[in-house]
C-alpha cells in the first residue's frame, strides 16, 4: 500500500517538475524519489496487512519482489541521463509514466482479487506502449508501439475472459475462494474453471514473452528506444512472473495436475526457441530480446516444478537476471551513442553489430568488465549471480523428477554460452576504434553496483536466504 502511495504521488510531482524551465532536478528527484517508495516498501517487513476491501495483501515475499522491480527501474532511472541532454525528449514525462507503471507492477505482485490483478497489467502495459513508441521521430519505434498495443489489447481480451470464466466457475475474484473450490478436485470441478485457468495463463504467459506467445518480443525491444527496452525486460518480466507465482501456488495448486504439463512443455520450448534463435542473431539488441525469451523458459521451470523450493528460485533469478540484463543493456547505449552504427540488422536497418563492441575492454575496462560480468552471469557461469540462479531453478525439477525437463534446460544453457561470448570475444580480442568511451559518474556507480550485486551473490549466494 505505502509504495502504491508513493509511487502515485511521485509520478505526479515529476510531471509538475516538468513545468521548470531547468531540467537538472528531475533525475535526481525521480532517483530520490524511488529511494523513498523502496523505503516504504519495508516498513512493514514481516507484517501482513490486507487493503482496498482485502484485494491487495502486503507480506514479505511481495515485499522483495517489490524491492527487485523499484531497485530495476533505480539503475534503469539512473542511466537515462541522455533525455536531460536531449532537448526533443520529454524526460518529466517519460519519469512520470514509469512512476505510474510501477503502481501496476506492485498491484500485479500484491494482488489478492483478480480484478486487481486486472487494474495491475493493464496499468503496466498502457504505460509501456507509450513509452515504446516515445520516440517519434523513429519510425521503427512508433511501428514497435503499433504492434505491441494492438497484440497486447488482444491478450488482455484473452485475460479478462478468462477471469469472467473463473468467476462463473467459482463465484469469486478472490484467490482465497479460487483456492477453496479448487482444493477437492475429485468432487469434480466445472470445465468454465479449467477454460478460464488457460485462458488467463495465456494473457500472462504473453506479458513474460513466453513461447509460443513471443512472437511481439523481437520487434518490440529492437524499436523500443534502448532504455525503455531495459525497462521492459526486467520490470515487466518480474512482476509477470510473481503474479503467475502467486496464483498458480495460492489458487491453482489444486489442479497442479491440469497446468503443469502445460507450462514444461511451454517452458521446453520458450528455451529452445529462445536460445536457438539468438544464435543466427547479428545485432546485439536482438540477441538480447531472444536471451529474454530463453530466461522466460527458466523462470517457467520453477512455475512448472512448483514445491517448496520454487519461491526461492524464483526470486533469486529474477534478482540476477535483472541486474545482468540492466548492466548490458546500459553499457549498450554508451556504445550505440558514441560508436555510430555501421551494420544492417537482420531487419535491414542499422543498428549495433557485435563488431560495434570489437576492443571495448581495451579502450574502457570498466565496461568491458560489466559487460563480461553480465554475460557471464546470463550465461549462468559459476562465481556469479546467473549460476545460482540456474543452479536453483534447476533443483525444483530435480525435486519434482522432472529430468526430461532439466536435460533440454542444461543443453540449451549450453547453447547460450555460445552467443554471450560472442561479445566478450569481441571486446578482449579484436581490435576496433580507438577513440575512448566517455563514462558518466552516474553510469560508474550503476555498472559498478551491478558488478558487485552479481560477483557477491554469486560468491554469497546465502545472503538472500534471511529473507526466505
């Protein structure tokens, strides 16, 4: 509840700081401003509190959700100084709509009503297709907008069908009902319950660019402007992930039966689609938007292998692969604004080839280590937060006999080291241009911070085990 307050009344303060003919205060007041709403986030810490007539609930695992989403869009804030520099862009705006589209995000991970969980995506989407197509003056932006608006009207249709369905099975929103109906299966249980899981498991499996329903990612992270596309991949991903968590594990456990078989084989494919893919891949931003793809598949198998182990899992590897995924794609807006495309993509426009990375750790070591350590830690490679965090999510398939599921998981991990060292053989051994990267004092603290979270909890991983 606190964030939410928080967040609403930041997300109006920064559009009234737009007014000021000086732009220097709104990144400093947007960062400060989350350090308070993360603040109020633990106030509560080991506390459970009900609000908004008991349709939103407050306990420590949505509290460190909520930590991982506010503590991503810090680092994600925090390098976007170019929209101060720029004076086309709207940052006042472009602040505000985040500070808004957190509100969603802490909704989707505190619900406790379906229909909040409705308020939370659709609050989290309609901010993220504006700021996908917030650079107007790109047309591939404003086509990115196009076509995620037009899918994602479609699946939020698919959704909230599938939430009336539920209802009409069950005869409540709440996820307390959901779980009393659904806790006897043998009594026998109405096909609308079973049509309505799908159909929801659909809409969100959508937000999360699971496969066979990731077929909007690609283009949409490649048009986004690359700031926006950091924001995508890892708020939007989290909040995904802990709405399904939630509501498999508190409503749908019952029917475990029904839905798991269903998520393996999803999660079996989002992998091998995802990282198969990113292989043939030439420009670094999509091969980033596949490399999202295939973590989906990961996460998915902590859903599918749902025991005691999962919210662990869950939680840790959303924690890495957030600030692996922020770290990258923030050394990759230095080098796209100071190294000028010169290679088509796939798509036929110009975009940021691995040969744009060629001696980068020569020129700039600092982003050449957070870069390194970012793939590394993606790669799941040991000595980093990533191989934790595999080393988790792989457990729970284990204490599920799920085997089949961790072999195709182990290959295509295999296969993902491939294209992630793509770029740090780049960057270490092939010469490039040998003008410097300017780095930005904000933009050292952030890289440095994402090394030091990824190489500590990979040495430490127990430093996150208090909170379980």
């Amino acid at each position: 509840m606190l964030p939410i307050v928080a967040l609403s009344v930041s997300g109006i303060a920064l559009l009234f700081l737009g007014f000021q003919k000086s732009r220097v205060l709104l990144l400093p007041a947007a960062l400060l401003l989350l350090v308070i709403a993360l603040a109020a986030n633990f106030y509560d810490w080991n506390k459970t509190y009900l609000y908004f007539n008991n349709m939103l609930r407050t306990d420590n695992l949505s509290m460190v959700f909520t930590a991982i989403v506010l503590g991503s869009a810090f680092m994600v804030i925090a390098l976007s100084s170019q929209f101060i520099e720029d004076e086309e862009s709207q940052p006042a705006e472009y602040y505000g709509i985040i500070m808004f589209s957190l509100v969603g995000a802490v909704m989707m991970i505190g619900f406790e009503n379906l229909i909040m969980l409705f308020v939370g995506v659709e609050a989290l989407s309609i901010a993220m297709y504006v700021l996908t197509g917030s650079d107007k003056r790109n047309l591939r932006s404003n086509e990115a907008a196009l076509k995620y608006f037009l899918m994602g009207a479609f699946t939020t249709g698919i959704l909230l069908f599938g939430m009336a369905l539920i209802y009409g099975a069950t005869g409540s929103f709440t996820l307390a009902g959901i779980a009393a109906y659904t806790a006897n299966p043998q009594a026998g249980l109405s096909l609308l319950l079973y049509a309505g899981l799908l159909m929801l498991l659909i809409g969100l499996l959508f937000k999360v660019s699971a496969a066979p329903f990731h077929f909007w990612t690609p283009d949409v992270y490649d048009g986004a402007p690359t700031i926006f596309t950091a924001f995508m991949s890892t708020v939007v991903k989290t909040a995904g992930f802990a709405a399904l968590f939630k509501l498999l594990s508190v409503s749908f456990n019952g029917v475990y039966s029904f839905w798991w078989v269903m998520l393996a084989v999803m999660a079996a494919l989002t992998l091998v689609i995802g990282n198969v893919t990113a292989v043939y891949q030439n420009s670094f931003k999509r091969m980033m938007a596949y490399s999202s793809i295939s973590h989906a598949g990961y996460l998915l198998i902590g859903l599918a292998a749902l025991g005691a182990q999962s919210e662990q899992a869950i939680v840790f590897y959303s924690l890495a692969y957030s600030v692996a995924t922020i770290s990258a794609f923030g050394v990759l807006i230095l080098v796209a604004q100071q190294r000028p495309a010169q290679t088509l993509t796939s798509g036929g426009v110009l975009g940021n080839n691995f040969d744009d990375f060629n001696g980068l750790a020569r020129q700039n070591p600092l982003l050449g280590l957070a870069m390194t350590v970012s793939m590394l830690s993606l790669a799941g490679i040991p000595l980093t937060a990533g191989f934790w965090g595999k080393f988790y999510i792989f457990s729970t398939a284990v204490e599920r006999g799920q085997i089949w599921l961790l072999v195709v998981a182990v290959l295509m991990s295999a296969v993902g080291i491939y294209y992630y060292f793509r770029v740090i053989i780049a960057m270490y051994f092939r010469d490039g241009a040998t003008e410097s990267i300017r780095v930005s004092p904000v933009y050292q603290y952030v890289l440095v911070a994402a090394i030091a979270i990824t190489i500590g909890l990979g040495v430490a991983p127990g430093l996150l085990q208090g909170l379980f």
